[in-house]
C-alpha cells in the first residue's frame, strides 16, 4: 500500500532529464471519515457505511503520510463524525478522531461539513477543530509557499444547522429552503427537478460576507501572481458531483471565481462516491472519495505533489489518482 515517492534526482542544482521534477509541496487529504461507535449501516440509497473501520482507515493514513511521503500539511474535507453518534458521545468522539489527526507530525486544517454540526454546535466545534476566529465563521486562507494560496470555504455559512435556532443566518436557510423546497421533510428531494435537487437541508451556502471576503482574497491572490487552491465540504460544479451534493449557491461562488485567473483546482468532500471535471474556464474540480465506505481492509485517502503547472493527486485503494494540468492561457 505504500507511496511510490518518484521526487527528482538534481545535478547542479537541476533535475536530471529522465527524472521527475521536484514538486514545490505536497499535502495529504482525506474525507468524510464520518466515525462512530457504532453497528454498520446504510446510506438513504443503500450504501453500505462502515462506522468504526472508517477511524481506521484515519489511523492508516497518518501512519503512511508520517512514515513514507511525509506532505508538508494535511486537509481534512470534512465529516470526521457520523450523524448517527449518539449526541452524549458527541464531543467525546470528535476529541477522538481529532487526536488521531494531531498524530500526523505536521499542520493539519480542518474543514466542516454536516455532520460535524449534527454532533456538535460551531462555538464547541471550531475551537476543536483549531479554527480561531471569534464569530463562528469556519472560512479562512493560508500560504504554504509564496506562489500558491489555499482558500477554505465555509459551506455552511447560510444553514439550518449549527448555528442557534434563532440566529440571522439559521433564519434566512429556513427562509430559502421553504422558497425552494416544497417537501415536509427539507432533506428529501422529491419533486425537485434537475439542478433544484440540490436544495436540502443536509447542505447550505455561502453568505454576502464570505462572498467579499473570497472576492477580496482573489483579488490579492491575483497582484500576488499565486494560484489558489478552493477548498469546501460542498461540491461547487456539477459535472463532478451529485445534483443532490452541491453548494446552495455554487453558481454564485463560481461566477465569482471565473472572474479572476488565479483559481486552478477545487476539492471537495460530502458526495461519497467521488468525481471529477474540468469547468468551461479551465478550473479542475476534484471530489473526493469518503473514507467512511471502504469495507473493512480497504482505504480512501492520498496525497497530492503541486508543481507550478499542475497537481498530481495519488490516491490510495479507492481515492482515484490524477494528474491535474493547468491551463496555459488561463495564466495570460
């Protein structure tokens, strides 16, 4: 199971022709690894999830990203603990799983999805998830090296879940869930045509303040001459995801980004099965696949080596490798 490293040989200070070039960086990633202590289940379409293998499937990826490859960070998409965990062992196992990430020997940034706030409301989960920041929000940038910008999005920035009941932003997915689903039960799709199927509790979207923020972060990102990683829980195009898995408003936050170059890649978590494509500007949207439905002895994490004209994703078991190149005129 182990990583193929294929890092170049240099001579002089340059790569050797028949070698490898050196990647600037690299990461690990890992998703939906939705752990509870728990008996197997099901999804609601009948696939079969492996509560407690899924933290052992954790446990194999930070012993593998620690011992062979060694990224420089890793990103967790989201999920870490099931819906199903009963509620008074919530916070004790979220502290589990989180503990097994703070085993890899390097920085580890979280991002939250669902069920992480069915277990747990924001102002007990993102102090866990070392998410500082004093008004709940779960968005933030960081710069691994001067010429790349990773952005986390908080894909449940506008959502029926989290936040208090009566607060602004609870009030206002309420709001839009009962304009645009007319089902009883707000995390059933029936009836919902198309595109409209993404309109369910179970996901959420991203407010005007983030949407400034992110503007503003491009633009930054645009004068710093960087290309930016976007990463979100929620699938933001759908030729790589389930109508059922996307961004409320992915529309929105994609018409954003294709206003600027710099946007190369977007990753993200949430629809199990995984997928991929390429957007009409160029930009490659990977969804990962879930850790939570690999049978027991199989795995789903991996790592991926940026360069400065792609990123090469190497998947282990049941993460689908790929090479990502960039597009040239995007760079013009």
């Amino acid at each position: 199971m182990g990583y193929s490293n294929g890092q170049a040989n240099y001579v002089n200070g340059e790569s050797t022709s028949n070698r490898k070039q050196q990647p600037l960086f690299s990461f690990g990633l890992i998703t939906d690894v939705q752990y509870a202590d728990i008996p197997d289940g099901r999804s609601f379409l009948g696939v079969p999830r492996y509560y407690r293998h899924s933290i052992l499937v954790l446990q194999r990826a930070v012993k593998e990203w620690n011992n062979h490859h060694r990224p420089n960070f890793v990103i967790n998409f989201g999920d870490i603990v099931d819906g199903y965990c009963p509620k008074d062992q919530s916070l004790k196992t979220v502290k589990k799983v989180v503990h097994e990430f703070e085993s890899f020997k390097g920085p580890v940034y979280h991002l939250i999805g669902n069920h992480c706030l069915y277990n747990l409301p924001r102002s007990q989960l993102l102090p866990l998830l070392r998410i500082q920041n004093d008004e709940g929000h779960g968005y933030y940038d960081f710069s691994p090296v001067p010429e790349y910008r990773f952005v986390v999005l908080d894909g449940y920035d506008i959502s029926a879940i989290g936040w208090p009941k009566d607060h602004p932003r609870t009030l206002e997915a309420l709001r839009f869930l009962q304009a645009k689903n007319p089902n009883e039960d707000k995390n059933s799709p029936t009836g919902l045509v198309g595109l409209e199927r993404r309109f369910l509790m179970f996901n959420g979207g991203i407010g005007e303040e983030q949407m400034k923020w992110l503007d503003g972060v491009l633009q930054e990102s645009t004068r710093l001459k960087q290309k930016v990683v976007i990463c979100c829980h929620l699938p933001l195009h759908p030729g790589a995801s389930s109508k059922e898995a996307l961004l409320w408003n992915y529309d929105e936050v994609m018409s954003l980004i294709h206003r600027y170059n710099c946007v190369k890649l977007c990753i993200a978590g949430h629809d199990h099965k995984g997928g991929y494509s390429i957007d009409s500007h160029g930009v490659h949207h990977k969804v990962l696949e879930a850790a939570l439905e690999c049978p027991p002895g199989t795995d789903a994490f991996g790592y991926a080596d940026v360069y400065d004209d792609k990123i090469s994703l190497h998947g282990t078991d049941r993460m689908t490798s790929i090479d990502m190149y960039f597009n040239p005129k995007a760079d013009l």
